[in-house]
C-alpha cells in the first residue's frame, strides 16, 4: 500500500539548513556554538525518521512525497521524489541514528578545534547528501546525491588540509572514487540508452525485456561504484589513508553510511543483478577476497586506526559476498549491525587518542584498562561484536552470511569467510590487548589517561548497547524481526530453505574459529607464550605481504601513478610547452621582429620623411600615368 505525505521532506531539509547555517555565518558568529544547529536539525531528521519508519517497517506501506520534476525533455521525466520502503527505512534509522550519536560525540572530541564551525557544517552537509541518496526514488537523483557524499568525504577527510598527509589522502579517496563511480555513472547511461528511463520501477520491470549480456553489463557496471564506494578488491586502498581525517568522521562516513552506499544500491538494484548470474558471481567472489585479504591486513598493522579501518573493509566484503550468493536481508542484516559496532570500535580509538595526546600506535599504549574503564568495556564489546562472539549483534549477522553462502552453492566462498572470520576476531582482540592490556608503554607521569567527558561517553554506551542487542533483531536466524521487515522488497527472490543442523553446525563452528582468534590473541599479547616477533620471523613474506598491504599501493605507484605522471610531465614539455606555448610565443616573436623591422623606418627626421613622402608621390603618378596612358596598350 502506498501512501502520499508532506513531512519526508523534514528528513534531509534540516540537516541542510544547519550544513548551510553553519557554513555562512559559523566563522563570524555561531563559532564554537555550531552543534547547537546540528545536533537539533540531525535530532529532527533521526525522530522523522523513526516516524516514517514505524508504519513502512511495521505495516509495510510505502511513503512518497513527490517534490518538482527536475528534467521534462519530451517523454523523458526525471522526478525529485522521496520514497520510503522497507529497505529505505532501515537505512534513514542507521544514518540519521548514528549521524546523530557522531554529532554529539564531536561536541566534546572537537569543539576547540579553530575551524569547529566549517567541521559540523560538513557533517550535517553529509547527512543531507547521504538520506536524499537513501530517498531517491530514480538512477540520476541516486547518482548525483552519490557524488555529494564523495564531496562530503574529501572535504571531511581534509579537514586539516595544511597536515600533507591529510590533503593527499583526500585527494587519494576522491581519485579513486572517480574510478568506480565512471563504471557507475555508464552503468546509469546505459541503462537510459537501453529502456529509456531511469526511474526504478520502470527499470526493474523492463528487465526481461533485455538480452543476458545487456543486463550483465549494467550489472557490472554498476557494481563498479560500489567496489570504489564500498571498498572492495582491487579499490580499497583509499579507506585505510582516509583515517587522517578526524575520528568522527571515520565513525559516521567510513564505517557505518558512505560506505554502505555501495552495498545500498546493488541491494536496490537486486532485480537486474539477479538476471545476471555471471555478475553474482563476481560480486560474491570480489567480496570473499576484500574480507579475506583485508582481514590479513589488518592483522599485521599497528595503528589502532587503521586495524579498525581494515577491518571495515572486510566486513564490507562480508556484505558483497552476501548480496553475490543471493543472502539478500543477512547482507542489510550485517550492515544494521555493522553500524553499531564499527562505529562504537572508532568512537572508542577516538577516546583513546583524546586521552592519549592523539597516540595511534598500540605500541605505546598499553595498561590504558586501569584508568579508562568505560572506554575499555565499550571497546570490548564493539571488539566481540566485530568478532562475531556469541551472542553480539556481528554473531548473528555474519553467521547468517556463511550459511547463505554454504546453502546458496558456494562453500568455497563461505570457507574463505571463516577464515577472514579467525583472522577478525586475531586482531580484534589483539588491539584490545596491546591497547588496554599489559604494562603501560608511555610515561603516565607525562600522560594521564581518563575516560572522556559526557558528550563523548553517552555515545559510546548508546553504540555498545546496539552491539549487545542490535543482533537479536534477527533471531532466530533467518525469520526474526528484520527478515520480515525486509521480507516485501526481496519478495521476487528466491528463499533458500535452510536445515536447522546446517544454522546449528555454522554457529558452533564460527564460534569455535572466533574463540580460537581470541586465544590466540591473548596467547601472543597476554601470556606471551606465543611470540609475535618469531611468528613473524618464521611466516617471512607472507607476513611481509600482509604487512604491505599486499603491496596493492606499491604496485599502483609503480604501474599506474609514476607511468600517468610521467606521461603527464612529457604531455606538459612536448605538448603544452613546446607545442601550445611554443606557437603562441612563436606567434609573438615573429610579430615583435616585424615590429624591429618597421621600427627603423621612424628616424625622427624631417628631410627623410620628405623624400619619402616625394619618392611616393612620384611612384603614384607614375602608376597613375601607366595605367590611364594609351601608350602602353
């Protein structure tokens, strides 16, 4: 049942109004006061949120608010329109709730920050870009809202632009979207040349219509932006160097919204992925090997930041695998989830950081448990959560993912994920133990850890009770609240029948792997009857494999960045200077020379102008005497 309404528009209107607010008299007025406009206008957009949520989730109505029509060229209409289904709403309540948990917690993480009113007008800028992504009910308006959270994301990444590390990593991440989203932005031309339309419905209906390998390529096409957005094999080198930008920011956009949006819009465009088959595939194997190779990764790092980072990446890959094998509601059921905990684990290294003098390397940590208590049982929760520990929302979630893939014809593919499974919950606790655990390895007499103040704290709780009971929303597995709730936008999907041995065996056996991460984290970081150093020592280049990042930025410098800039550098030698520069200047030399020349005809002096001007005047009446004599006929 569909349903007309006015208010859907308050969602993204009051986030945009503090954005603008903020950003036009924040330097010479509201200054450190900017929060008092955004955490009310993103407080607004959460409670409207809730409101469109409660009869779409609960009575499976379908929320419209038609705005303007943006582009009337003949047939071909391109409607601003706000649509809120089942899957739409899962989405505004994870990103306005956690928008607004971030906001709060940047008021103490922030606020004496000299740009702090520029900073909370990107995020609620953010948030508008994200929810009208989220409401769009057409290709284009999708499109162009998926563009805004990229600019949202440079802008936020760089927000300590004159830190060099901050610029290049803002340039990195917006370069590198640009890949996915040219794949992306064809996908949507080729859907427009091909139907004719670009509104969803018409699409999905018109799909039949299509040949295999016209839907195929629109498939691929299209999930080429999600791997720039979402982080996948081969582009996720862009998320781990995002982490220069602040910490709330890698809360809200690199963990639990922008880079779902990938993860969205394949979910939204189920119908032309499920009519090619070949393009399931490569999303489920892309997905298994970003969870797997990330996992490795983040195994091996040391700042506490980006073992949380790629750790994201992996679990974004959990999510790929589930959408390519077809375990459409576990892949929103993970991201739901996903949202809590990821966000809690960031918010907690940020808390971190505040104590510690902006310290990033778990190195120098350590014994932090004793003097922040709250930040370290928050942390651990957010920490199990990720590792899947029974009976955290990340069990659940990710449980049902292997199971899908195991049922839905890929074993293969669901071992991978119990692997990269052990390797999350490895390093998972391995941050907890060199982080809170242990001797303290800096000079307390220097630093003085404490928890952080409220605005801080009460995020942190708020996110690590998600974590506790976000998971119970789908229990029992495969028929709990949120696969009904998310039951009418995958109706046409086809629901495999899953034996209650094969959810038992998953869950002992994940649980099983998750545990033996655990002790070996704690056998290596705690007892120390496993050393680190020698196991490292003993794996050799394999651990320098994982180390480096699998040297995916290495060989990218070596074969596509230093060939483009030295291709760039003799385009600007050959072409631009000694081509373009040189015809402009060579233009400007002859005609200077010209100008040399009859320049010596300006002596200055009289009796050469005379002789001049009578040589002339005898040359005219010559000719005019040749031309009108009968002499010369």
């Amino acid at each position: 049942m569909e349903r007309t309404v006015w208010w859907l528009v308050v969602i993204p209107l009051a986030p945009l109004l503090a954005a603008l607010l903020n950003f036009l008299f924040g330097k010479w007025w509201i200054r450190q006061r900017a929060h008092w406009l955004a955490v009310p206008a993103v407080a607004l957009s959460f409670l409207v949120s809730l409101l469109a949520a409660a009869p779409v989730l609960g009575g499976h109505e379908t929320l419209r608010q038609p705005l303007y029509t943006w582009i009337a060229a003949g047939d071909f209409h391109v409607p601003v329109e706000l649509v809120v289904d089942e899957l739409t709403a899962v989405m505004l309540l994870v990103v306005t709730g956690v928008s607004l948990l971030v906001h709060i917690y940047s008021i103490g993480y922030m606020q004496h920050d000299p740009a702090y009113y520029r900073f909370i007008a990107w995020l609620p800028l953010f948030v508008f870009s994200m929810v009208m992504l989220v409401l769009a009910s057409n290709f284009l308006v999708l499109f162009v809202f998926w563009e805004a959270v990229g600019l949202c994301s440079y802008l936020l990444i760089g927000f300590w632009f004159r830190r060099r590390s901050a610029a290049e990593a803002a340039k990195k991440a917006f370069v590198v979207n640009r890949i996915g989203d040219f794949g992306f932005a064809l996908g949507v031309m080729l859907i427009f040349t091909t139907l004719g339309t670009l509104d969803y419905e018409a699409v999905f209906r018109a799909i039949p219509e299509l040949s295999s390998g016209t839907v195929t390529a629109i498939a691929l096409l299209l999930f080429t932006g999600a791997v720039g957005k979402s982080a996948q094999l081969p582009l996720f080198v862009w998320l781990p160097d995002a982490m220069e930008g602040p910490t709330p920011v890698s809360a809200l956009i690199h963990a639990a919204t922008m880079v779902t949006a990938g993860i969205f819009m394949v979910a939204r465009a189920h119908p032309i992925f499920l009519a090619a088959p070949t393009a399931m595939w490569v999303v489920a194997t892309i997905g298994a090997l970003t969870a797997f190779v990330a996992a490795t990764i983040a195994t091996t790092q040391f700042d506490i930041k980006r073992v949380i980072a790629y750790s994201t990446v992996s679990q974004l890959g959990y999510m790929a695998m589930a959408l390519g094998v077809g375990a459409w509601i576990p892949a929103i059921f993970h991201l739901f989830t996903h949202a809590f905990f990821k966000a809690l684990l960031f918010l907690g290294s940020g808390s971190v950081m505040h104590a510690l003098h902006d310290e990033l390397d778990m190195r120098r940590m350590g014994g932090l448990k004793r003097w922040m208590p709250l930040t370290y049982w928050t942390f651990v929760t957010g920490a199990a959560a990720n590792a899947g520990i029974v009976p955290l929302a990340g069990f659940w979630s990710k449980d049902e993912i292997l199971v899908g893939a195991w049922v839905g014809g890929a074993p293969l593919l669901a071992l991978l994920g119990l692997v990269a499974a052990f390797f999350t919950s490895l390093y998972m606790f391995r941050a907890v133990f060199l982080t809170f655990h242990g001797e303290p390895r800096f000079d307390p007499h220097e630093l003085h850890p404490h928890d952080p103040p409220a605005t801080m704290a009460v995020p942190l709780v708020v996110l690590a009770v998600g974590a506790l009971l976000a998971g119970f929303a789908g229990v029992p597995p495969e028929n709990g609240w949120i696969h009904h709730a998310l039951e009418p936008v995958f109706e046409a999907v086809e629901h495999h029948t899953v034996p209650l041995g094969i959810t038992v065996g998953f869950a002992v056996i994940s649980t099983i792997v998750a545990l033996g991460g655990l002790w070996v984290a704690y056998a290596a970081y705690v007892s120390g009857s496993i050393a680190p150093a020698r196991v490292a020592e003993r794996l050799g280049w394999l651990y320098r494999l994982a180390a480096n990042g699998w040297y995916f930025d290495v060989l990218y410098q070596r074969f596509i960045v230093r060939p483009l800039e030295a291709f760039a550098e003799w385009l600007w030698r050959t072409v631009d200077v000694g081509i373009i520069d040189g015809a402009v200047n060579g233009l400007a030399r002859a005609v200077a020379a010209l100008a040399q020349l009859w320049r010596r005809l300006q002596t200055g002096l009289v009796a050469n102008y005379a002789l001049v001007i009578a040589l002339a005047t005898v040359i005219l009446v010559g000719v005019s005497l040749v031309m009108g004599s009968t002499l010369f006929r």
